[in-house]
C-alpha cells in the first residue's frame, strides 16, 4: 500500500510539474496559433536535449510539412547552423527568443520567411535570400532598416510594424522595386516620403505613427489602399494626385474633428478631392458595386452612406455658387474699372459758364418767321404760340 501510495503521488507531481511548465511556456507564447499538444511535446523535448539538438536533420524532418519548416514556438534564443533541406519554400521561426538574424546563407531557395514576435534589434545576413518575396519582422525591436533589405529585389510583401522605426531614408528602400505592400504601422515615424521609391507599392499601411502636415506620395501611381489612421495629419490635398487609390483611412487625425459638422466637412472634402474611392474610414462609398456584401454590414452603414451622397450634392451645389461668386466679382471689376475709365476722360472744366439771370432769345427758323421771344409774359407767349401754330400748320 505505501508503495502504491508513493508512486500515486510520484505521478501525481511529475503531471503538476508538467502542468506548470506547460501554463509558463504557453505564457510566453505571444500568437494564437501555437498547438498546445505541440508544446507539451517541446517541454519534453527541451528536459532531455540541447539547443544543438534541435537543429539535427532528425528534429527538423520532425518539424517538416510538406514545403514549410515550422520552428514556431520552440524556445529558440539563437539560430544554429543546418543543413539544407531540398525543397523548402517558407521557413517560420516566430514566436522565439531570437536576437540575431544569422546562417540563412545556404537557405536561397526560401521564398517566405517568418520572424516575427522575437527580439530582433538589426535587419542582416538576407542578402543571399535572392527568391524571397514574403518577408515578417513584425513585434520585434527594429530601429531602422540600413542596408537589411537592399538585395531583396524579388520581395513583395513586407511587414514591419509595432517595431521601434523612427525614420526611413530613400536608399534603405532602393533595391525593393517589385514591393507590393507594406505594412509600417504602430512605429515612431514623422515622415514617409521613402515610400516613394516603391514603384510597384499597392498597400501602404502607416497607421498609429508620429506624421503630421502634408503627406507627399506622389510617385506611387499604383497605390491602392492606403491607411494612415491615428496620426496628426491635418491636410489630405496632396492625396488628391493619387488617381488609382480606392480606399483611404484617415480616421484618428487632426482633420478628424469630434464634432458632427467637422466630421461632415471632413467626408465632404475627401469625396470631392478622390472621388475614385469605394473606402473611406472603413465605410464602403458605393455598395453597389460589392455583390456579396452581409446584409447587416449594409444595414450599418446605409445610413452613413445616404449622408454622404447628400453631402456630396451639398458639395456640389458649393462648387457651384463659389464659380458664380467668383464670376460675379470678375464682373464686377471689370464694370468698375470702365467707370473708372469714363470718369477718367472727362474734362475737369466745364467749356462754359452757366448763366440762369440771362435772358436768351430764340432764334428765327427761316420759312417760319420770328420766334417769340423769352421775355414775354408767359400768357402772352401762349397766345403768340397759338396764332403762330394757325397760321402755319392748321388747314
């Protein structure tokens, strides 16, 4: 009986023991999609070998699915050198402890590469990574790019966000001309004009930044999607260039006033500026064109849309009466401007002096006879007036 008390109570701790390491290593983990079996199996694996070990052909032909070596979650502070294995397309190291990016060189036939959630400080050692096209450093501790990504001429997906970015320069972007989409948002950055170095740049996502004033991207005419939510922008104009852009998220800015009406002006003016957009702040422009739309997503913002299409005709009728004032005032310089003229022309002095004490005398129209004169009494005047009519023109 105590014997099989014992080892009861042996067993019982071992399986605590477990439980405890299973709760700290799942704590640790910091993505949704790590396998709680997976780690049981790790905790086991780290008790009995070292770090070495991992990186035997065995162990990683254990982590092996089809195209894709999956070392997600595994604990791994530092890379170790292995061998290449034939065939690998997508190598996903997240989710660890890794501090540097090192012996990838062998590995160029990797076209996806995961190292997000590790502690990464320095963007290296991926030159040699020449198929590359999908790459994931986001959650790390990235300051800036430096020469990283200069060689990575085939990439076009790359994510950076919620790493410790507090600028980017125009050459650190140079090499990456087959870019597609970048995601720069919840970094410290005051200014995104590299960007324009991306020609072939469809989805910019810079959301939760430090920008502010005029944001200038001018030469990516192939952008698409463009977020720049939560920041201090206060003048959307220089995105009016943009003619391919169908969906733009300002929300969280300065031109984002909480009032209603500033609110009003806001969608106003962004209508007006592109009205190529199907998106704006999330809110489909025309959900006619989106067939399979949930009918409750059309529900919400039904009446967000009613409001914009009336703002938009207000829109339009301010156009409209802002081109009539502006010509009425043309108008109305020039009118003044030939009054100004005419009284510009005329003499300063009168040719002669009027004189009202004077008495004139009318002069005689030959055939007619003598005119009366002004200085008849006005009665005596009418009479000559009348005798004067019958004599000549009565029958």
């Amino acid at each position: 009986m105590a014997k099989s008390q014992v080892g009861e109570e042996s067993a019982l701790g071992c399986q605590t023991t477990l439980k405890k390491q299973h709760s700290i290593q799942v704590a640790k983990s910091i993505c949704s999609k790590a396998k709680p079996y997976a780690v049981v199996k790790d905790i086991a694996a780290n008790n009995k070998d070292s770090s070495d070990d991992l990186f035997s052909t065995e162990k990683l032909d254990g982590c092996r699915n089809g195209n894709t070596l999956d070392l997600h979650g595994k604990g791994i502070k530092k890379l170790q050198k292995f061998e290449k294995l034939p065939g690998m397309k997508t190598l996903d190291l997240s989710c660890n402890s890794i501090e540097e990016i090192e012996y990838l060189d062998n590995h160029n036939e990797i076209t996806e590469l995961k190292l997000y959630g590790n502690n990464i400080r320095k963007i290296k050692n991926l030159d040699r990574l020449q198929e590359l096209q999908v790459l994931q450093l986001q959650f790390n501790n990235i300051t800036s790019l430096r020469k990283g990504l200069l060689k990575l001429r085939k990439l076009q997906r790359l994510r950076l966000d919620s790493n410790r970015l507090i600028c980017m320069e125009s050459r650190e972007l140079s090499g990456l001309s087959q870019l597609a989409s970048l995601d720069i948002s919840h970094n410290q950055l005051t200014d995104i004009t590299a960007v324009n170095m991306l020609p072939c740049l469809e989805e910019l996502f810079a959301s939760s930044n430090r920008l502010c004033g005029v944001i200038d991207l001018s030469k990516c005419n192939k952008l698409q999607e463009l977020d720049l939510s939560n920041n201090k922008i206060s003048e959307v104009r220089g995105l009016s260039l943009l003619e391919t852009l169908t969906s733009v998220n300002l929300s969280g800015n300065v031109l984002h006033c909480t009032e209603c009406l500033g609110s009003l002006w806001h969608l106003m003016e962004v209508s007006y500026l592109m009205p190529q957009l199907e998106y704006l702040d999330g809110v489909p422009l025309n959900p006619s064109n989106s067939e399979n739309q949930n009918s409750q997503v059309i529900q919400k913002t039904g009446l967000a849309n009613a409001s914009l299409e009336s703002t938009q005709k207000i829109v339009s009728c301010l156009m409209d009466f802002e081109s009539q004032m502006e010509d009425l005032q043309q108008s109305l310089a020039e009118r003044f401007s030939q009054v100004k003229n005419l009284m510009a022309s005329l003499p300063q002095k009168l040719p002669f002096k009027p004189s009202h004490t004077a008495s004139t005398k009318l002069t005689s129209v030959p055939g007619y006879g003598s005119r009366p004169q002004t200085s008849c009494r006005s009665r005596s005047r009418i009479e000559e007036a009348r005798s004067f009519a019958a004599q000549h023109f009565e029958k």
